[in-house]
C-alpha cells in the first residue's frame, strides 16, 4: 500500500513538471517573495538579504525562498519577479503615506510575457490598516484605488487584461483575517482567480522561515495540482 501511495505521489508531481515544461511564471509579491539580487526591476526594495542575520531570518540563499522551490518542484521558468518589501496592493501604506509608486497596481503591467501569475499580496495593507473603501476612509481620498477594494477589485481585473493567455492565482497569508481577508476571496471569486489560502505557515519577524517558506511552496504546488 504504501509503495502504491508513493508512486501515486511520484505521478502526480511528474505531472505537474510535465504540465509547466517550457512554461514561464512571474510572481507579483512584496517582501515574502524577495531576496536581495533576485527581483526586478533592481530599485524594488527586498527583505531577504544576503548579508547573514540569524536574528531577523534563517533564510540565507535565494534556493530557500518558497518561489525558488515552487520552481524546482514544478519545472516552471522564472519570467520575472516583481517583488517589493512593503509594498501594498493600493496605493496608501504605512503611516498613511503615498505608496503609488510601489504598489501592486502600479507594478503589475512588469511582469513580461508568462504562462502564470503568482500574486501573493494583501499582507501589508492588512498590516498598515489601510481603508477598505472610500465610503470608510478617515479622510477623503484623491482616488478610490487608494482604498483596498476598489485597488484589488482593479488589479484582479487589469491582469486578466494585460495577460490573457496567462493563468492568475492569488495567494493569500494565512494572518489575514477579518473583512480584509473576506473582500480577497470575493473578488478572486469574482474574477474567477483562484484563491490559495495558506495554514499555518512558520514565521520569524512576521517572515516566512526557512520551514515557512517550505510550506508556502508545497502548499501552491498541491493547490495547482488540484
């Protein structure tokens, strides 16, 4: 029996590299999906570096980083990673400063030509309290897409735009809760993007470590198996 479950098991990944041989996958992300030297355009700001800091992560090589290993267990090509540390799916951040030029839709339109979009997002305007719509906002704002649902709703809507012939999957933190979290799987829903949600994902610093990157990675691969 148990013979039979790991060739089952062999078959199914064998399945999947076959599925994404010759195919092309960009990742659309903030600073889960960085690593120093590794994303672009080389101005985005990473949280991943290099310089060893048992400290803040145990994460020391790219090869560690769940998109790398998604890549290894799937035969998938990078196209491109346009991962940004900080960066919010709207144009509002932290400290109610302007973040248009980093957030998700402002970079979404460079991710060059792939087969399929890996959008793991959502997590920093979670984190910065970021208004969910106009109507709630503390004050007025110069533009809806400054507030998450209108930003996400606009998002989900232009990649299926710019990309056509790709393949749109929303990854989504497993800390995420409340109306934030529920507007993400409505409007992937909407859009017919699939939703990953992720359990209980290990963290240091509020990071995926190197067994929460791990398990970001096996879970996708599981997902899109599915």
């Amino acid at each position: 029996m148990k013979k039979l479950l790991c060739a089952v098991f062999m078959l199914c990944c064998l399945a999947v590299s076959m599925s994404a041989e010759g195919k092309k996958v960009s990742i659309l992300g903030d600073s889960y999906s960085t690593f120093e030297g590794c994303i672009e355009p080389a101005t985005n700001l990473p949280w991943y570096m290099k310089e060893v800091n048992p400290e803040r992560t145990d994460v020391t090589d790219p090869e560690q980083t769940w998109w790398r290993l998604f890549l290894k267990q799937t035969g998938y090509e990078l196209e491109k990673n346009n991962s940004y540390s900080g960066s919010t799916v709207c144009h509002r951040g932290y400290r109610g400063e302007d973040y248009s030029s980093r957030s998700f839709i402002t970079r979404m339109s460079d991710l060059g030509n792939p087969d399929l979009i890996l959008v793991f997002a959502a997590t920093n305007d979670y984190w910065a309290k970021v208004s969910l719509t106009p109507e709630t906002a503390k004050k007025p704002e110069p533009h809806p897409l400054y507030t998450f649902k209108p930003a996400m709703e606009y998002m989900l809507q232009q990649l299926g735009a710019l990309y056509p012939e790709a393949k749109v999957v929303f990854i989504l933190n497993d800390e995420i809760q409340g109306e934030l979290r529920d507007i993400v799987i409505e409007e992937c829903a909407a859009y017919s993007v699939p939703c990953i949600q992720l359990e209980g994902i290990e963290k240091q610093k509020g990071h995926p470590n190197r067994k929460g990157m791990e398990q970001i990675a096996s879970q996708v691969v599981k997902a899109l198996e599915e």
